[in-house]
C-alpha cells in the first residue's frame, strides 16, 4: 500500500497551542474560583482532555474543580443557555489575548513537525489539515505562519458534527482530497485525535508533547514503533513509515 495523502492536526502538532489553550483555561478557572487554583493543577487535569472538543473539556474542567455553579452564574452576561458556554466565554477572553500577537504564534511552531510538513510539500502529494479549533483562530494561526496556502484542504471544527475522538473530520478531509483513507498517514499530538485517525482507517504516527506523552504511555494506541517521544527520532520514524508504505504524488 502506498501513502497519497498526508493529513496535519494543529493545535500541539504544528504549534504549541495547546499550551497556551492550557493556560488560557487555567486563567479562566481562576477567575471563576474563590479559592486559589494552581496553574500546574489545571495543567494536569488538561492533560486528560487534551484534543477533545471546546464543550468536552470546559466540561470536564468545571467538573473537575467543582465550578460548575460559579460558570451559571455568569450566563446572564454572555447570553448563553449552559455553564459550560459561559466558561468558554471567559477562555477565549484569555486565549485571544494570547494568539492576538503574530509573533507569539510564530514563537510556538513545534519546528520538527512544520519541517515535516515542508518535506512532504516537496514530494508533491496531498496534504491536509484536521483540527478540533474553530475558524476564526485557525485562520490566525495559519496567517501568522504563512501556512495558508500550504494545504489542499483545511477542516476545523466548524465543518463537523462530531469532534475528535470521532473519524468524521479524518474521513471529512480524506474524502475532499481525493484520497482513500488506507492511502492516508495523520500526523497527531493527542490520544483522541489518533483514535479519531485510526477508526477513520488511517496510518497515524504520534509526536507527543509534555501534555500527552504520559497518556501515549499509559495507553497503547499505536505500535510503539509510530509513537515519537523524543522528536529527533521523528526523521527516523518517518523514514522507517516510507519503506513499509512508500509515499508518493
């Protein structure tokens, strides 16, 4: 079998964004606490919700510190009918502040998955991109790197119904780039993303990042032998990838 197409997530595999998302939360929770939260402890809990979609993880972080109650409160303001709603509200007030900056941006590339990404440009086949962000911050990052016009197609959350760990925004972009999903290798950071890659029957390698690796360690998703903990064996990898499935225009 051969690899036509290659298809990118963004946030933790192109740009450490997940990061700054991390601290974003963080930030939001705090403000919505009237206990002192740790940066480090919220940190910890978004390791286990890292690639999930915006509603999965305001979720699980309202659970998690018992703030649901804090969040209702602060629906009248946002005109919104879930507490869950008015968290992401008070997020993106800090994620925003965070990306607003091109350079912040351009700081944060994870520089051996875009030096991938300029590879497998050069070898002339398909190339996608599959994230759980909305438009708008997808088109500011992509703007930020230059990164517009690297990709035949660009899916984002807004295209789907079902987030990650779902296959639908996989076999989305593998079905607009004209490519069989068996033909089709995914580059992921995170556990539900590769989940989401492989039930859409996809070849995944996992770079992790210090916000999933532990997960990628407890879990076995993958053979070992796609899972990169360490990035200066990601050359490597994908050259052992290329000689079991060559990839080609």
């Amino acid at each position: 079998m051969t690899i036509r197409a290659v298809i990118f997530d963004l946030d933790g595999t192109l740009v450490q964004t997940e990061r700054l998302k991390a601290h974003s939360y963080a930030h939001a929770l705090q403000e919505l606490s009237p206990n002192l939260i740790k940066e480090e402890t919220v940190f910890e809990a978004y390791k286990e919700l890292v690639g999930l979609s915006r509603a999965e993880v305001s979720r699980g972080l309202l659970e998690k510190f018992e703030l649901e109650d804090a969040a209702r409160a602060r629906m009248p303001e946002f005109g919104v009918s879930s507490p869950w709603q008015a968290f992401v509200q008070i997020r993106l007030k800090y994620y925003e502040q965070l990306i607003i900056d091109p350079q912040v941006i351009r700081e944060n590339i994870w520089p051996h998955n875009m030096t991938l990404l300029d590879e497998v440009r050069r070898t002339g086949c398909r190339i996608g991109l599959a994230t759980m962000s909305y438009c708008p911050q997808v088109n500011r990052i992509l703007d930020a790197l230059d990164l517009r016009d690297s990709f035949d197609f660009v899916a984002s959350r807004d295209d789907v119904e079902n987030g990650k760990p779902d296959p639908e925004i996989y076999a989305l972009v593998s079905n607009r780039l004209g490519v069989a999903p068996n033909e089709t290798l995914v580059i992921e950071d995170s556990p539900s993303g590769v989940r989401a890659a492989l039930s859409a029957g996809m070849q995944v390698i996992a770079v992790t990042t210090q916000l999933t690796d532990a997960s990628f360690k407890k879990n076995v998703l993958l053979n070992e032998r796609w899972v990169v903990h360490d990035a200066r064996l990601l050359p490597q990898v994908i050259n052992n990838m290329m000689t079991e499935q060559q990839i080609v225009a």
